[in-house]
C-alpha cells in the first residue's frame, strides 16, 4: 500500500514537472499540414518560463500534402515587444545560406532569410534563444513572411500561404 502512494506522488510530481508537454498543456506542436499551398508558424520550446529564463524561438515552415515543389528561399520578420522578450542569439541551422539580421531586435524586430539551389531539408527558417522579461511571452510573437519560392521552378509559393495566428509547443529534442 505504502509503495502505491510513493509511485503515485512520483507520477503527480513528474506531471507537474512537464509543464510544457504538449498533452498535459494542450498546445498543440504545429499546424495540421495543409494538403495544397504552405503555411509558416512560430514554436517555443516553452510556454511557461519566469522573467531571467531562456527560451528558444523557431520559425517552421510546411509545405501541402499535395505539393511537389520545394522550399528554396524565403525573407521575413519576427516581431516582438522588446519588454517582454529579448533576442540573446541565433542557433545555426547548417542547410543552405542562411542569414539573420538582428539590427533591428532592440525594437522588437528580427528578419531572416534564406536560399538553397535544390531546396531546403530542414524546414526550420529561423531558430533563436531569448530571455524571457516578463510571462505571457507567447501572445508578443508575430510572423510576417515576404518572400517563399519553390527551388529549381523559382515559383511563386505566398499566394497560397498561411500565417496561423497561434503559437505552438515545439516537443523537446527536435
């Protein structure tokens, strides 16, 4: 019996521990796929860190189910209130150029972009680190993407994207 109440204290303190799990916090990790056009989202690596915490920003890009082309530039902007959250730096993805201009990130403002010839396989457009100044960090985030085309074809891909509002929980290790 006594061992009963020990496992479920540990389970109650392990639940209590994942926070930013995805189940328990019900945010979801990304979009569901869109089966025609792109769409291009922000994820956190937490949702519920104190003022002097770090978190991790990435900006993630999916491409339709239904879709041949891929990903071959971009440009955009990530804004944010500079009171709440502060860039401290870039986390180097190593799939094709890429570029961060961070001038603009006293005021809240980061743009990024990219280029690959035959395409990008990693469909994260964007990974940072920030502090974390105040809570409710999640609602001072906005995407604004000004250029996505397709490698090789150099089509046009932002006719058909989206831009969901809400931020998602990006599962730990990917």
């Amino acid at each position: 019996m006594r061992s009963v109440r020990l496992l479920t204290m540990v389970a109650l303190v392990a639940a209590l521990a994942c926070e930013d799990d995805p189940l328990r916090s019900r945010m979801p990790e990304a979009p569901p796929p869109p089966s025609r056009g792109v769409q291009a989202f922000v994820q956190v690596s937490r949702t519920e860190a104190r003022p002097g915490e770090e978190i991790w920003v990435f900006v993630r890009v999916q491409l339709g189910t239904d879709t041949d082309a891929k990903l071959g530039s971009y440009t955009g902007r990530l804004a944010f209130n500079p009171e709440v959250l502060a860039f401290k730096s870039e986390t180097k993805i190593n799939d094709g150029l890429r570029v961060t201009n961070p001038n603009g990130a006293g005021e809240g403002e980061l743009r990024f972009a990219g280029a690959s010839a035959t395409g990008f396989a990693d469909l994260t457009l964007f990974a940072g680190v920030f502090e974390v100044k105040k809570t409710g960090y999640t609602s001072v985030l906005k995407l604004t993407m000004e250029e996505l085309s397709a490698a090789l074809t150099l089509s046009d891909l932002t006719p058909t994207l989206d831009l969901p509002p809400q931020i998602f929980l990006r599962p730990s290790g990917n």
